[in-house]
C-alpha cells in the first residue's frame, strides 16, 4: 500500500534499478506518516562511510504528538540494507551520471519501507519523447474506445 510516490523521479530520470529498504524512524515519524504528512519529492539519497542515508525527506509533526522531543521534520534519516547491496549500490553509483532516488514509500506487513531506484538524468528531448509517447498512448485508447 503506497503512502507517498515519487513521480517527478519518473519524469526527470531514466530509472534502470529498483530496491526496497528499511528505515530508521522515531515514534513521532512513524505517527505522522500513516496520517499521510510525509513528501520524498525533494528527497535524494548518498551513501557514506558504507551506509546509506535519506537527505531531505519531510515529515510533518503531529500537534498531538509526544511533548518531551522536539521534532526534526528533515531530519538526515538510515536506511536498512544488507552489506551486500550496500556495496553493488556503490559500484552503481560510482558510474558517472548515476544517483539514487526515493520512488516511493510504502507499508509493507506493517512496516514503514522505501523503495530506491537507481536512476540516470534524462535529457530534455528525452522528456519531450516520453511525452509524445504517453499523448500517442492516450490517443490510441481514445480511439479504441470510440470504435467499439
């Protein structure tokens, strides 16, 4: 079930791999965002010293929320992955031209994940292409439509 999905990452990048990761969340976040007051759109995501961290992501608090903490809504937040992916995604990244990028947050048998995609910038006639297809897409189903 999909809380928040990246769709500006499918428009702006090439997406070629996709993983699924945990995340390292507080009480309060995890709170806020099955109300639905998360935003990945400016969100991106770096690997340092063998981890990989999510920069940018914003949570917004609940009012009702515990007293005692102080909330971060952008907050520098650890994803959970295996050492093995960890280090295939190093290599992926360090290839020039690629980067990481949140597609998506999800529930997953209760949890909190994030799905990563490792993409590569598109061009601007590349944008313009994509767009032609869609359009040609929405035109052939239109066109079906009318016939039967």
């Amino acid at each position: 079930m999909s809380i928040v999905a990246n769709k500006k990452a499918f428009h702006d990048y090439f997406i070629e791999e996709k993983v699924e990761a945990g995340m390292a969340l507080e009480g309060w976040e995890v709170k806020a965002i099955r109300a639905g007051r998360a935003s990945i759109k400016e969100a991106y995501v770096l690997l340092r010293k063998g981890e990989v961290f999510l920069f940018g992501m914003h949570i917004t608090p609940l009012m009702a929320a515990s007293t005692h903490v102080k909330p971060d809504p952008v907050r520098t937040r650890k994803l959970l992955l295996h050492a093995k992916q960890i280090s295939k995604m190093i290599g992926q990244v360090e290839r020039v031209g690629y980067t990481l990028l949140p597609l998506d947050l999800h529930f997953q048998r209760g949890r909190i994940k994030v799905e990563i995609g490792l993409a590569k910038g598109k061009k601007q006639y590349d944008k313009r292409e994509a767009d032609k297809d869609r359009d040609w897409v929405r035109e052939k189903a239109r066109l079906m439509r009318a016939k039967v």
